[in-house]
C-alpha cells in the first residue's frame, strides 16, 4: 500500500455514476442537481465513468463505450461542457463530496488523434500492426508504455484534472500499467493534491495469469498497492461467481477473505464492488430480495470500502447498457430499503470499522458471513444471511438480548448461539 494512505478512507462511501444513464438527460446538470439527495444518503465520493469524448471508429452500440476515448483532457459533449463538470465539481465540495473520475490510460479508442500524431505512442502486434491485447475490445487500441515520452503526455492528463479539482482517480485496469509509472504519476499529482485518491481497478487473478502468460505487464494486487490506495476485489471474485454459477462452496469465498489478512499490507483497503458496471446486479443473481439485502450488507460490514453502483436504490436486477441509452427507472426507488441504506452508511462511518484493533471474518458451517470487529471493550457482530439459512449461529456474545441495529428488532442470544433471520443481524456493544 502506498505509505501515506489514511486509513480513514474505510469511511467514506463511493458512489458510481454512469453519467449517460444516471438520468433521461444523461449530463452533468442532472448529477449536480440530485447532490444534495446523494448527500442525505451519506455519500462521500461521487465516482464518474469517463467523462471524455468517446471515438467513432469501431465504435460499440450507438453512443459507444466511454472507455473508448478520443481525447484525454476533453469533455463528451453528450455530457455538458467543461463549465458544466467544474460547476459540479464545485457543488459537490460545498457540500463536502469528493469527486473521482474514471482513468483509461491503458489505451485510447482508434481514431484518437494520436494514431496519426504519435503512433509511437501504440503496441504493435507481431505483425507490426496496431493492436489490443484484449480480443474482445475491439473498439480500442493499446499504448505501449515502453515509449517513455508517453509517460511525461499522460502525467500531464492527470495533473491537468488533479488541478480542475477532481479530488481521486479509479484506474482501469491499473494492473496493465506498469507500476513504474503509477508511482511517478502518484508523486506528481501529490505536489497538487497530497490527499487525492488513488482506487486500482486491479484485475482477475485468471485474467491476470493469461496477460503474464502472453508476456504483457501484469501486476498483482500486492504489486499495485505499493501505488494505489484501494484496490477492487477482483482477486477473490471468481470464488463469489463460482458459488452463483456452479454452486462452488461458499467456504472458498471466505478462505480468499481470510487469506487476504496475510497477504496485503496490514492496513490494506479493498474497495467491495460488488455491483458495479461490469458485472451483474446482485438481485440479478440472487432473485431474492433479502439475500441481496445481506450481500449489500458484506459490501459495509467486510474491512475496506462500501462502493455503491448507482439504481441499487431501486432493488433493481438490471444493469444500465454501457454502450447505449438505457436510464435508471428511479421511480422503482425502494424508500424503506434506502433507509435501511442509511443505516449501514453511518454504521460503516463508526469508529470501530476504521480505528478497530482486531478484524475476523469466521469459518461456518453455514453459507452467510459472519464478521466481527473489536475495540478494547467494544464489540461489532455483522452476520450476513446470504443465502437465508434457518439455524443457530455460535457467536463471541454474553447471553442475553440486543438490538439489530439493521432494523431495530431484538435479537437474542443463547448458550452462546444466535437464531438467524432473513434480514442481516448486526450487533453493536459499546
């Protein structure tokens, strides 16, 4: 992990918005009007696709991929103007949020002015064309960073926006990048920015292994962290889409998060995107609405980050197109769930999820997650029933009764054991 990276961040919310379907308009006004609702939500960081002008050649769906990109310091005029994305960046810290934006540096789209320009700038296969090393992203072409220069033009990219006030980058697929850069790119927006944040969408361990296995840059999470703040979850993600798919035992699950208390720095901080734009809703995969309610739970109750994908108001099981117009139904808005939402927020803000001195996730014979924090006498018992078992569960509490703090029900415990519910249990003992 980089060394100066506050802790503190396991407070903050991210908030991702994909800007083209957020609303039927699908700009920036339309974001910056609905900030104050983000704000009574309890979001901290509004965390943007990007906002950049998309390329035509190749282009996927109609409007295209916004990960497809044109021009690096430019502004998708489908999006607003520039003025419209500085008035948002200024709202937003009125109101005390942060603003992050999505970084593609590990290509631009075909016909980025650059091809022409500075083709030096491009991988070249071993037929010497232009190329991606990703079949099925057939829309862009990849740089090659092993053009030196290149890294001074993207530097520049990032303090450009690092002084327009963007407060944090999520890069994609950082882990393509070679780390050297990262780090250079990490020192220089910090003369700007010292606390600006730096969130890797690192990438799946199988995904990583063909990219070695073709000889490409490909850095592994405990690389990464030496440049990055947060690193996406990627790395145990196949466990979690095993057990949707193939009904793999949830056990693995558990054992990748219990394997990453050792193998990342102590103070490690994973962000638990767990809905995001490139995989499904979770009500897409669990068709229930309390087990979905219990994974959302793990998003809060699991060490790091809770990222939120905007429409999970809406209890939603459809994913926003990525390359066409397809808004959010924010009518379908769940306002009981969006309180319960609230409620997990300000329990992810608690002291103890940051400042704890001891972090457990327990094996159990059942399929739910059970997590628990201390702090001198306190106490926070998170069990997520993700797949609604009916049984006792063995916990570390004094017999008595407590107070859900999810919904405000009792709960009780006895002989050292806790009857489950479909709702998620959360237990706090100050």
């Amino acid at each position: 992990m980089a060394k100066n990276t506050n802790r503190l961040l396991t407070k903050e919310i991210i908030y991702q918005v994909y800007h083209r379907n957020y609303s039927n308009e699908g700009t920036f006004k339309k974001i910056t009007e609905d900030l104050d609702r983000l704000v009574d939500l309890g979001v901290d960081i509004v965390y943007l696709l990007p906002i950049h002008p998309i390329g035509e050649l190749a282009r996927k769906g109609i409007l295209g991929s916004p990960y497809s990109i044109k021009d690096f310091k430019g502004i998708n005029p489908e999006l607003g103007t520039l003025e419209d994305f500085n008035e948002l960046i200024e709202e937003s810290h009125k109101r005390g949020l942060k603003v992050m934006i999505d970084i593609v540096f590990n290509h631009s789209s075909k016909d980025h002015p650059w091809i022409q320009e500075h083709p030096e700038y491009y991988y070249l296969n071993k037929e010497g064309h232009m190329a991606n090393k990703v079949g099925d992203w057939s829309d862009i072409t990849d740089l090659d960073y092993n053009h030196l220069p290149l890294w001074d033009v993207m530097v520049d990219v990032l303090t450009y926006w690092a002084k327009l006030g963007v407060d944090g980058y999520r890069c994609d697929v950082a882990s393509l990048v070679p780390l050297d850069f990262w780090l250079k790119a990490r020192e220089e927006v910090a003369k700007i920015n010292p606390d600006h944040i730096w969130l890797a969408e690192s990438v799946h361990t199988s995904f990583l292994k063909v990219m070695r296995d073709g000889g490409f840059v490909g850095h592994s999470d405990a690389e990464v962290y030496q440049a990055f703040d947060i690193c996406y979850d990627y790395d145990i993600w196949h466990e979690v889409e095993s057990f949707f798919k193939e009904k793999t035992p949830f056990a693995r699950f558990v054992e990748k998060l219990q394997l990453q208390e050792v193998i990342y720095p102590a103070n490690y901080i994973k962000a638990r995107a767990y809905e995001n734009h490139d995989i499904p809703r979770l009500m897409k995969l669990t068709n229930d609405v309390n087990q979905t309610k219990n994974w959302v739970t793990a998003i809060f109750g699991l060490k790091g980050m809770a990222f939120l994908n905007a429409g999970i108001e809406t209890l939603t099981d459809k994913l926003p197109n990525l390359f066409d117009k397809d808004p959010i139904d924010w009518s379908k808005t769940d306002e009981a769930w969006v309180d319960q939402l609230k409620t997990l927020i300000q329990l992810k803000k608690s002291p103890i999820m940051s400042e704890y001195t001891s972090y457990e996730v327990f094996t159990t014979p059942f399929d739910l997650l059970h997590i628990e924090y201390r702090k001198d006498d306190e106490k926070l018992v998170i069990v997520s029933n993700i797949t609604s078992v009916k049984d006792d569960l063995n916990v570390t509490l004094d017999d008595g009764d407590y107070i859900n703090v999810f919904n405000g029900k009792t709960v009780s415990v006895m002989g050292g054991k806790l009857r489950l519910s479909l709702d998620p249990i959360i237990i706090h003992v100050k």
